[in-house]
C-alpha cells in the first residue's frame, strides 16, 4: 500500500492510514472551499424585460411579419438569461420566434392586458 502524505500539516489519528480525498495545488488530501464566480456584468437581467412562462397569454404590441397589431397569441417557448425571449403561437396561425418585450404585452383570458412582471 503506498503511503500517503498529507499537505495541511500532520496527520492526526483520523487521517492515518486513509487514502486522501481530493487533489489541489496544495497538494494530495487538500480541502479547499470553492471560490464563487462574480457573473458577468452582461448576465444581468435588463431592466425592463418582460418575465412569461410558457402558457402565457400575450397579445402583438406592433404589427409583425402575419400578424396584426392586437392579436391574440400563447406563449410555446420561453427561453434566454440576459435577452429574454419568446417563441409565441397567434391565434391566426402564425408562429413567430425571437420576440420581446419590444412586441409582447401580456394579457389575462379575455385579453385585457396585464402589469408586466418585472425581473
């Protein structure tokens, strides 16, 4: 059985004879804690992004490519960390992608709009 050394000073009772658990820069049986990451100043949610789950309901703000402005649509894909954005099915038949705040205003049921959600 190879014999092991311990980096973190001498070994006492409990450590004895025991394979060491992890390998650092400080050597074999080093426990280290785990650093946490500042994140990116660009990861941060914009301000003003609208935060929908699937299944939402959502109305056109603007007219879009086969859609109408006013036009009824639900939600398929939510999707995005720092842009948020959604993939919607209109009521027309019409599925676009890649939409926003920019062209989405959320609505309840009977299609009255609703306070965005803020991030």
């Amino acid at each position: 059985m190879p014999s092991w050394t311990w980096s973190a000073g001498s070994p006492d009772a409990s450590q004895a004879g025991r394979r060491p658990f992890s390998v650092g820069r400080l050597g074999w049986g080093t426990l280290r804690a785990m650093s946490m990451w500042k994140p990116h100043g660009l990861t941060t949610a914009q301000r003003d992004s609208l935060v929908l789950r699937r299944k939402a309901r959502v109305r056109a703000k603007v007219d879009l490519p086969g859609v109408p402005e006013g036009t009824r649509g639900v939600v398929v894909l939510a999707n995005g960390f720092n842009w948020r954005r959604y993939r919607v099915l209109f009521d027309n038949g019409v599925e676009l992608a890649d939409l926003d705040e920019r062209h989405l205003v959320p609505t309840d049921r009977r299609g009255r709009p609703l306070a965005a959600p803020k991030a």
